[in-house]
C-alpha cells in the first residue's frame, strides 16, 4: 500500500479506475476524465462485460469483472464508483484499503451509517472521499452560497425548496433495480431529490427536526415516487421540502427560497434574486414606529446559466484537492448530510414520528431491512 498521505503536483498524470463501466452515468464520467490533461484510465470493471467491456477497449484500458481484482492490478490513484447506491460502500472500503482516493456517484451510501463508516475509512486511510453532487458548481448556486458566505443573509429565517424531476414508466423499466428498497434503498429520494437535499444542506444547513411524508402516487415501483417534508432548522427556522417523479410542471422546475434576517436568496432553476434589507429586520420590528412599515431593499436579478462544469468540475476540483493537500469541495461530510436528511424523511414517513438529527442508525438501519425483508417476500 502506498504511504498514508501524499499530495501531487497537477503535472503529475493522475490513474484512474472506473467501477460500473457499463452504467448510463459513466459516459458522463468518461466525457469529463477526457478533458482532463492529468488523467489516465488504467482500468475498468463491471459486473456485465457486455456493456462494460466496449467501454473499456474505447478507453484502451483492461476490464475486469470484479472491482477489487482491477483494483489490485492497477494501483490507481482514484477509484471512481458508478454502480449502484447500495455496493458503493464495499468499493470505497476497498479502495481506501489499498491506498487509492474514492469519487463516488451521488448518493454516497442508502443508510447513513453506512456512509459513516466510509468516511471513518478514507480518514485512516489518509485518502480524500468525494462525491459526485455536480449541481453544486452550478453558477446560481455558487453565487448564492457567496451571498451567504458573505452574511448578507443574516440568521436563518425560513427554508423552502420544491423540484419536479417527472419520470415516465419507461425509465424504471430501463433499470430493474430503480425504486426498489434493495437496489436503490428508496426512490426519489435517494436518486433524483438527493440533489435537491444536497442543495437545500449546502445552503441552509443540515435541519434539527424532519416530519417526514412519501407516497408512490404514479409509478409502478415499491419506493415513493413523491416526497415532502417540514423542517425545523437548529435555530427554530421552519422550512419546507417537496419533489415528485409524478409532477409535471412548467418551467421553473427548481425552486429555492432561503430567507434570513437581513436578506433573501430565491432560485428558480437559472435565475436568482438576491434581496438585501436596509438593516436587519428584528431591529426594525423592535424600532420602528409605524405598525405596518417594512424596511427598505435592494434587489439583484441575476440569470445565471450553464452547469458550472458539471461532472469536469467535479474531477477539476478533486484534482486541485489532491494537489494542495485539502478536502474536495464535496466530500464524504458535505455529501453526508443529504443522505442525513433523505434517511430522516423516509423513517418519519413509515414511522409516523418526528425525527431529531442526528439520525438513530441503528433504528434505521432495522426500519431499511424490514422493507428490503418485505419487497423480497411479494416478489
């Protein structure tokens, strides 16, 4: 195994080793490592070698049918996992054991413990865990981010996020193992909506307490194909979560609404309006005189198109990591949270109770085997 810590210079040609080459997501992977000048394909696996086996010959890399024995072989410096949620945790652990940094697709894990444990290991390990959530780089959200960076936003106030991500029967069809509890642990909300977590975590934080709601109101599928839940922030702040593969709505499909005591952020897919108040508004309710005055604002609309980069941003950005010694934009914490909250509003919604976060593991752990137990036995 090579040494515990190690940084690079990006002159160096990076080896990389792509597992699920035959998955649909993996074009998009093989797309960003070709522009990238530092990288090098040194392997690919997959448990179909026709579909993974083309790619491989494409890249002129070996294929392999078993992960670790490609892993073995090439000793690279990045494993990239592109196969299904549940058998992400097993190829990192794997990876992390024998030196390589990790890039997973998103989500990182379907239980959060079992993310947990993959963070524990790329930390022992001394090696970087990535994860793929491309949306972040997105320029409407990178500039949001700033304006909460900058605390232009002041105290949380209230969350709202809704996103439509319809689905035809056809693309479950595509895939047997969508939207079944033991194939993707869960449905929207482990596939499409993890990036609509991921955003509203990455903007407003992780929440205290979930109250959570799935239905399967279209689909053909044993997972919930609409999600919804309320949300109670750690300073008291309310927010509000809903997206559907059954909803179809005009454009905007994204929306996001982040409002604090000094100002307001609100998304709708490429646009942003950025408010700012003339000061914060709990000293002007204390202060002001008149029973209906508002303080002033600024407003900023801004359209902000483009992906930011999308998956080549992602690998840009794990590149620079590796290079300067730091963690990647997304790491194993950052991409932990959403699957926090996901897990969150799946055991509210078959439990009935509220959630205080962090999440009991254990509990859901047992509540995701009682469901895989119970899909098995209709099949």
């Amino acid at each position: 195994m090579r040494g515990m810590q190690h940084t690079i210079t990006m002159t160096h040609s990076l080896r990389y080793a792509l597992v699920g080459a035959g998955a649909g997501i993996a074009e998009a992977h093989l797309r960003a490592l070709a522009q990238l000048p530092s990288a090098r394909i040194v392997g690919m696996a997959d448990l179909n070698p026709e579909r993974g086996q083309p790619r491989a010959a494409a890249a002129g890399c070996p294929f392999f049918t078993e992960h670790a024995a490609m892993i073995e072989a090439t000793q690279p410096d990045v494993v990239v996992i592109c196969t299904p949620h549940p058998s992400h945790p097993c190829i990192a652990l794997d990876a992390f054991a024998r030196g390589a940094h990790v890039l997973t697709e998103k989500p990182i894990a379907i239980q959060v413990a079992d993310a947990d444990r993959m963070i524990a290991a790329a930390d022992a390990a001394g090696r970087l865990l990535a994860v793929n959530f491309q949306q972040r780089f997105r320029p409407v959200i990178e500039r949001a981010a700033r304006f909460i960076a900058e605390s232009e936003l002041g105290e949380l106030m209230r969350v709202q996020v809704s996103e439509s991500w319809y689905r035809t029967a056809a693309y479950y069809r595509q895939a047997p193992w969508r939207g079944t509890w033991r194939g993707e642990g869960g449905a929207i909300l482990m596939n499409q909506a993890i990036h609509t977590l991921d955003l509203l975590c990455h903007l407003a934080g992780l929440p205290a307490k979930v109250w959570g709601w799935t239905k399967t109101r279209l689909h053909a599928i044993e997972c919930e194909d609409t999600a919804q839940a309320m949300l109670e922030f750690p300073n008291g702040a309310p927010g509000y979560f809903t997206s559907s593969t059954a909803e179809m709505t005009g454009d905007p499909r994204q929306r996001i609404l982040v409002i604090g005591t000094r100002g307001a952020i609100e998304i709708a897919d490429a646009r942003i309006i950025l408010t700012r108040f003339a000061c914060d508004v709990r000293e002007f309710a204390a202060q002001e005189p008149g029973p209906y005055a508002m303080p002033d604002t600024v407003r900023d609309v801004l359209e902000l198109p483009g992906d930011g980069g999308g998956h080549l941003a992602v690998y840009r950005d794990l590149e620079a990591a590796i290079a300067e010694g730091r963690q990647p934009r997304v790491n194993g914490r950052e991409a932990c949270m959403s699957l926090e909250l996901a897990n969150a509003i799946t055991y509210s919604a078959h439990t009935g109770q509220l959630v205080t976060l962090p999440l009991d593991r254990d509990a859901y752990a047992a509540l995701l085997a009682r469901l895989q137990a119970a899909a098995a036995r209709d099949e």
